[in-house]
C-alpha cells in the first residue's frame, strides 16, 4: 500500500481547512448583503509561486433576483513554525488596516478634492475580513472575472507596462503626501504604528539563521562574474538587509513595500492598459524610492535598464507631479532632485534585493517554498536557475557600472 507524502496530506489538510474558514466567512458576509437563498461555489487555484502566504480562492455566488458575485479570497496558510519568522501577524493586519481604514481615506480625499474617476487610485473591492489568528482572510472582488490578467513573472517588462506601473505608484506615493497635508494628526498617528517589521529584529540570528542565509549570499555569488564575487559576497554579509532600505529618508511616506508584477493585474480598456494592486500586506511607513528600487530591480532586466532606467524615473516623477496638483499638494514636497538622491542612496540595496527576493520572484513553480504545515526557512534556500543568474548578473553588472557597490 503507497502512503501519500506529509507534504501532500499538509496540503490537503491545509486547503480543507482553509475552504472551512473561507465559506464561514461568506456566510456572514452574503448574510450582511441580503443574498438568501444562495448557491456558493468556490474554488481553490494555485499561486504559481507567486503567493507564498495564503491560499487563494475564486468564488461564485448566485441568488434568485440579485446580480451574481464573483469574488477571490486569500486566506491565511503559513504555518505556525514559520509565522514568527515571516512575521505572518503583521502582514494579515497590515492588509487589513489597508482595506478597512486607508482605502477609506484615500476615496475620501480623492472625492474632497474631486480628482476626475478616471484619475483615481483604485483598489479592488472589499468584501470582508476575518481577523482570527490562523484563520485570517480577505474577501475582495474577482478582478480576473472583470477582465484582468496576470503578467507572466518570468518575463521582463517592456515600457508599455513599465509605464502605466509607474503612474499607479506615483498615485498611490501622491495620496500619502496628501494624506500628510489634509489629516496630519491621522497621518501622524497611523504611519507612527506602520514600521516594516520583516528583517527588522533587535535579537542576534541563530546558527540555523546565519548558516541559511550563508547558503543564500553563496548561491547569489556562484552566478556573478569572478571578479565581483567578492564585492557581492562583502555587501550582503555587512549589511543589515532593511536598516535603511524600508524606513523614511527624511518623511515618512506611506509605501507599498511589495511592488512587483506578480502582486498587479492588468487589463486593456478603451485600447489603454490599466493596472491594479492586489496585494498590501507589507505597505508600511517609508521612503517612494524604495518601491521603485523594488519594481525596477525585479522585474526589468540589464537590456531594459540601459535602455530605460531614466526613463522611468522621468515618468514616475512627472505622474507624480501631476497627480499632486490633481490632489492640490505643493508638487515640491518630492522634487526630482530628492529622488534621485534617495535612488542613489538606496541604489547598493538592489543587490541585496537580488540576493534574497529575486530568488523568490524567478523560481518555478514546482520548486517554490512551502510556508504551511511544519515548512521551515531552510525552504527559502533555492537552488539558483538561469533566469535568476541572468537577472542577478544583470543587477551586479548595472552597480558595479554605477559605482554603487
């Protein structure tokens, strides 16, 4: 008789209880929304690697005189041995805290300053929320049912995505500032209690900690060429991953800290692309650059930079000061000038970027990490494939040329 592996039956149990959390859910939220009688059907898909901290669902609801539903959940799977180390309880409140309380003030002070509709930042549809430890989940709109597609992670992205990227971030970074101008008690209090928590720890790595990511530095050297190995090797054992990288250079700026393709969807309309976030689990207090650090540096390649690279910071800078003076905010409180002192700043933390996300964003999917059950962070420690050597390189190559590192 074949028994099935643990890691299947973690699964399996994982995605039962899962589905048992998320129609427990439902039932309050259709409650609340009047859909009696009703037909549920949900069913689970698979990340692809893209989503390493929920299991992901697609749900239809039907109800006799009603239009029907078409939702997605995302619904809490890491495992208690990793949730410590993932800092699991931050990102399920950070997501939270976005949907219950910044989407309000965003729309509140889009409508004061009445910003056109088709200026807006827009977030995916709300639905519900279960705060429950272990049991935490989010339940929005199917942005696939209306029409929205993923980009494939494994591609590097060319300038007309590139492009609509950064006017949605300028957006998103251009509320923040007037956040600051229009509620600053608000401002004040909420970005006070919105510190990146990942990485950030006062307490001394163990051994397994300082043996994985070893393994992790050394993975990310055997691709470079020889003569920048050591420089690569000394950046990533010197430096504390995000001491400066995810705090405020100067004022603080409520950022999305995960701003890379594989967490947007795209759709075409009226024959221009449009983009929407769906994922803000590490949207912390910070600094605008760093989330164009992160776009730029995981999903663009060495071709598309030398091509681009100033490009896109003329472009997110410009949609910048236009979406300041659509919310009447002084564009001066980022000039250019800021920004590119802050790029330049933060420009060696690409590499360290490279090192421990790019992994993450290039590996296959039969080979991503497993967070549910008794997975541990040795799972984190990936093999390195040829499109993270070309990538990687390629981020190396760009820091030595600029005399980042």
């Amino acid at each position: 008789m074949t028994m099935p592996l643990p890691s299947v039956v973690n699964r399996d149990r994982t995605m039962a209880d899962a589905e048992k959390t998320l129609r427990d859910l439902l039932d309050q939220v259709l409650d609340d929304r009047g859909y009696r009688p009703r037909e549920i059907e949900v069913k689970a898909i698979e990340t692809g690697g893209a989503n390493y901290t929920s299991v992901l669902f697609v749900i239809n609801v039907s109800s006799p005189d009603r239009d029907d539903l078409k939702l997605f959940a995302k619904v809490a799977c890491v495992g208690d041995s990793m949730r410590g180390v993932m800092h699991a309880d931050w990102l399920y409140a950070t997501e939270r805290l976005v949907y219950k309380q910044l989407v309000r003030i965003y729309q509140e002070i889009e409508e004061d300053q009445q910003v056109a509709t088709e200026h807006r930042y827009v977030f995916p549809k709300f639905y519900g929320c279960n705060a429950e430890f272990g049991k935490e989940t989010v339940v929005m709109e199917d942005l696939v049912a209306n029409g929205y597609e993923t980009f494939d992670r494994f591609k590097s992205i060319d300038w007309d995505y590139a492009s609509v990227c950064m006017e949605n971030l300028a957006k998103f970074h251009a509320l923040s500032f007037a956040f600051e101008k229009y509620r600053p008690e608000t401002f004040k209090e909420m970005t006070s209690n919105m510190a990146f928590e990942i990485g950030n720890t006062q307490e001394e790595p163990d051994e397994n900690t300082i043996a994985m990511f070893t393994n992790i530095i050394e993975n990310a050297v055997s691709v470079v060429k020889e003569e920048y190995k050591e420089r690569v090797r000394n950046l990533a054992q010197t430096h504390v991953l995000w001491d400066k990288f995810n705090k405020p250079i100067g004022k603080p700026v409520i950022s999305h800290g995960d701003y890379r393709m594989s967490n947007m969807l795209f759709r075409k309309q009226d024959d221009r692309l449009q983009a929407i976030v769906v994922d803000y689990q590490t949207t912390h207090a910070g600094c605008p650059a760093s989330d164009l650090m992160y776009y730029i540096f995981l999903g663009t390649d060495e071709e598309f930079r030398r091509e681009h690279y100033e490009r896109l910071l003329d472009h997110y800078h410009s949609s910048l000061e236009q979406a300041l003076k659509r919310l009447a905010v002084d564009p001066s409180v980022y000039t250019r000038e800021k920004l590119d002192s802050d790029m330049k700043e933060l420009l060696p933390y690409a590499v360290l970027l490279g090192v421990v996300v790019l992994p993450v964003v290039t590996v296959e999917s039969n080979a991503a990490p497993k967070v549910e059950g008794d997975a541990d962070v040795n799972n984190f420690i990936m093999k390195p494939n040829e499109l993270y050597a070309k990538r990687f390189s390629g981020i190396v190559n760009d820091c030595v040329r600029w005399g980042a590192i």
